[in-house]
C-alpha cells in the first residue's frame, strides 16, 4: 500500500514541501530512499528501523522504497525522518489516521526521541504560503516555528508524541509572547557613556546608524576602535516584524538560533576573524551555508583589523557590498543568501600605526605606506560611506569629569532620523537612505546647481572617483533627518565630505 506523508526541505534560505511516499514492493527485504537524498538521510534507515522498534511498534521485513519529491533538488540532513517513519507505519498498517494531514520535520534518534531541525521558521512560512495550517515541530523548536501565527505548532518530544498529536491528543501549542516585543538595551553591550571623549566619532558613529551607512574607523593602536564598535547594537533600532522574521530565518538556517528562542527583534553583530576563509564569510561549501555577511542580514557586520582580512576575502565583500545578497554556485546548485549589512571596519593607517599621530612618530618609509593602503583603497574604500580618524585620547581627556552621553538618548535619534526616512520612502521603498537607488537621490537629496558644482570641484581635489558622489549625497541626507532638516544645505553636505578624506591622504 502507498502512503503517503508531507515534511519541509531546505534550499538557500528557503524551505520547500517534500512529498514522502512509501511504497512495499516485492521482493526480498529492503529500504531504499530515491529522490536526491544526502548521506545524512540514506543513513537514516537505521535510525528510522530502530526509533520505530524502541516506541512500541514493529518494522516489518518488507520491501520499502521511499520517494522524496520533487526530485529535483539535492535534500540534505535529518528533516524527513518522521515524515519517512510515520509513513511506513500507515504502510503497515500499524496506525489508522492520515498521516498526510499534518506536515512534519524531524530527526529521529534510535531510542525514538525527536531531535531539533534547522529552519523551522522557514518551514511555517513555507507552510503559510501554500495554504497549510498545521506543523510538528520538535519541541525544541516550537518557539521558532511560533513566529508565523498563522500555523498551529504541534511541538513533539518522541515519536509517540506525533502519534499523539495525529490522535488528537496533544494540543495547539500557545506561546508566551508576554516577552517577545520589549526586551531593553542588550546588557551585554558596552554603553556609549564608557568611552571617553571621541565626540566626533561618536558623531560619526551616530550618522553611520541613522542612515545604515558602511563605517571605517581608522588611527593608532588603543585608541579604542573595537571599543565604540561594540557600542554600536547599542543605539540601533529594534527590527521591524518582516525583518526579524527574516533574520531569524537566516539564523535558523545557519544553526546559530538557540533552540527554544523566539523570534531575533535586535539587530546581529557579527565579529569574524581576520583569519576567517571567504567561504566562511560569504557562504559556500559543498552544500551552499550562510557566511558571516548572512548572519550580519539586517544587522552589523564587524571587521576589526580589516588590513589584515585576506585578499580574497575581502574581494570576495565587493559584490554583496554592491547587491545587499550573495550568490554562491557549487556542484549541489546555486543558490542566494541575502546580505544587507552595515560594514563597520577597524584599521590601523600604516603599519606601525601612528601616521596621523600628534605625539608619536610614524616609522614607515613612504612605499611602507602606499603598500598598506593599497589593499584597501580603490574598489573597497569606495563602499565606505563613512571614514572617521579615531585618535589616542588624551590622559586629561579620560580622567576628565565630563560625563558622556548615554547609549540610549543615541538611540532615541537614530530612531528618530530612522522614521523620518521610512515616513519619506513609503511602504515599499528603502528603510534608510543608504539603499536609495540613484533616482531616489536625485529626487530626495537635491542640491542646487551652486552645490552641485561645488560637490563636484571638492571631490576632485580629494581625488574621489564619481561613484562617491552619491555616497556623499546619501550621508547629507542622513545628517539632514538628523537635524530634523527638509532640505539637504550645504552644511550637511562639507561634513559629510569630511568623512571622505583617506584617499587625499594616500595619493592613490
Ligand atoms: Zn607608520
């Protein structure tokens, strides 16, 4: 007898309906999956035969062939084992309900528990969008999975459980949402007030926020760059609901979700390693992962040391910087993450450090310098919007009584400057000025021809390629909102041409 069952595959940040038909035929013993599957789920016979034997019921020697459609894309990990088990069940008869009523995902361990997926939240809004109304998840994932309350959530512990849960035995899950929507300031962030002095980085800092412009902090060694970094999550916006659906699907899919945790509603702060490879910044591998530019979706992506990122890792940055999404290709397809970061990086200027230094001398030879620099500027420095010297502060300055300002009244103007950028864009336009397109530019941040003519002088003095004229722009727009101003004057302008000022220094 054919039976059939429905469970979730994933592909890229997707997750897509898997048909899962088991059929006995003729013939000696067997069990054979067909349909793509990887070695995660050929093994799977053995989990499946002995989760089914520990929960009470028995594995016939039958003939079983197991079809996953559609056949067209490579299936991986451990999803189907329930779908597969619960079939072969109905197959021999051993359970009297339908077991395609209800869609499931999960991995089944010998003794018959169910283990937890990745991708849950994918899988319920796949669900959604194809008319469904149910879904077993394992429970670790139900709050995951909750996130679409469109789905009733059925979270299983063992296979018994799904038994259960087809019976009519186990209800509808309902989550706690009491605390989903107002978590403060994440603690584990440094505060704005501890870092002393800086008051035009912090400016700098706060305009890159608003307007989810890329940030290069550049100057000697502890000086605090990776400091005022880390301040950063601290006076973003919390996610809108779209987004924080999305940035939890990604970290789902990456494995990096904890499981029993909601939806993510701050934005990720991500730190690789200049060690990293670009496989693990981007994404890649045999079967396409999410990178670190993934994970950063919606949120901050930092690279502290950014000189020393390999050459190939940071070219690898140049598309997704372009595009806000990845394609990576590999042998099991293609497929595109989506990569809309906000680029912080930190560096030092030359090799020993202190370049623009007013104590200590720099030791670098003039070819020293030209040969550091060369790796970042050009195409790289171009996708800064924002480049900001960040100086060693002085003795007097950090035993100074001035208290500094608090993370969140930072916070309350990037939020401020934030709305006033939705309210302008409209329901399907950018959030933020960084993604306008060309045309937004030219109709939002227009400037007489007086400034025009005086943007276009300044910037071939600083030896700027024109791709810079509409960065410059884009940050005017954002000091603008966060002077509450219409229009974008002159003044928004020079400071934000001041925020360009590396390549002058370099003669590149
Ligand atoms: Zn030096």
């Amino acid at each position: 007898m054919l039976s059939k069952t429905y469970s979730l595959g994933i592909v890229g940040v997707d997750a897509i309906v898997v048909e899962v038909e088991v059929d006995l035929m003729k013939g000696l013993p067997g069990f054979s999956i067909i349909g793509l599957p990887d070695s995660v789920i050929k093994e799977s016979k053995d989990r499946i035969r002995s989760a089914i034997e520990n929960s009470g019921f028995e594995f016939p020697p039958r003939n079983f062939i197991v079809n996953l459609a559609p056949a067209g894309f490579k299936k991986q990990g451990a999803n189907f084992d329930l779908s597969i088990a619960l079939a072969i069940l109905h197959s021999t008869n051993q359970t009297e309900f339908n077991p395609a009523a209800i869609p499931m995902a999960g991995e089944l361990s010998l003794t018959g528990e169910v283990r937890p997926v990745r991708g849950a939240i994918a899988m319920a809004i796949t669900l959604y969008r194809n008319g469904f109304k149910k879904l077993i998840v394992p429970y670790e994932n139900r709050n995951e999975a909750c996130a679409v309350s469109e789905i009733e959530i059925y979270p299983v512990k063992t296979l018994e459980d799904v038994i259960a849960v087809f019976e009519g035995r186990i209800p509808v899950y309902t989550p706690d949402r009491s605390s989903d929507w107002d978590d403060p300031v994440p603690d584990n962030y440094p505060d704005f007030s501890e870092v002393c002095g800086q008051e035009s980085v912090k400016r700098a800092v706060e305009i890159a926020a608003a307007g989810h412009h890329n940030l290069l902090m550049y100057g000697p060694p502890g000086a605090g760059k990776s400091m005022i970094a880390k301040c950063i999550p601290g006076i973003l916006p919390r996610l809108s609901r779209d987004k924080s659906i999305e940035t939890t699907m990604v970290h789902s899919i990456g494995g990096k979700l904890n499981y029993g945790d909601g939806l993510i509603s701050l934005p990720p702060f991500r730190t690789p390693h200049h060690t990293a490879s670009d496989i693990a910044l981007v994404g890649g591998g045999k079967i396409p992962g999410v990178g670190e530019i993934t994970l950063a979706h919606n949120g901050v992506l930092f690279m502290d040391e950014f000189i020393e990122f390999k050459n190939n890792v940071l070219q690898a940055l140049r598309q997704p910087l372009e595009d806000n999404f990845i394609t990576v290709s590999r042998a099991a397809g293609t497929v595109s993450f989506p990569a809309d970061f906000m680029l912080v990086a930190s560096s030092n200027p030359c090799q020993c450090g202190f370049l623009f230094d007013e104590d200590v001398e720099c030791k670098c030879t003039p070819m020293q310098i030209k040969k550091y620099f060369s790796k970042i500027a050009g195409p790289i420095l171009d996708r800064f919007d924002i480049e900001v010297y960040v100086p060693r502060v002085a003795y007097r300055q950090l035993m100074g009584k001035i208290e500094s300002e608090k993370s969140l009244h930072i916070k309350r103007r990037v939020e401020k400057a934030r709305e006033i950028q939705l309210s302008r864009f409209g329901e399907n336009g950018p959030e933020v000025n960084s993604r306008m397109s060309s045309a937004m530019v030219k109709k939002y941040c227009y400037v007489d021809e007086h400034d025009s003519s005086f943007l276009s002088n300044a910037m071939k003095r600083m030896n700027l390629s024109p791709r810079s004229f509409f960065r410059i722009l884009k940050v005017s727009r954002t000091i603008a909102d966060i002077e509450g101003e219409r229009e974008v004057q002159k003044s928004h302008i020079l400071e934000a041409l001041s925020y360009k000022s590396l390549n002058r220094y370099y003669d590149v």
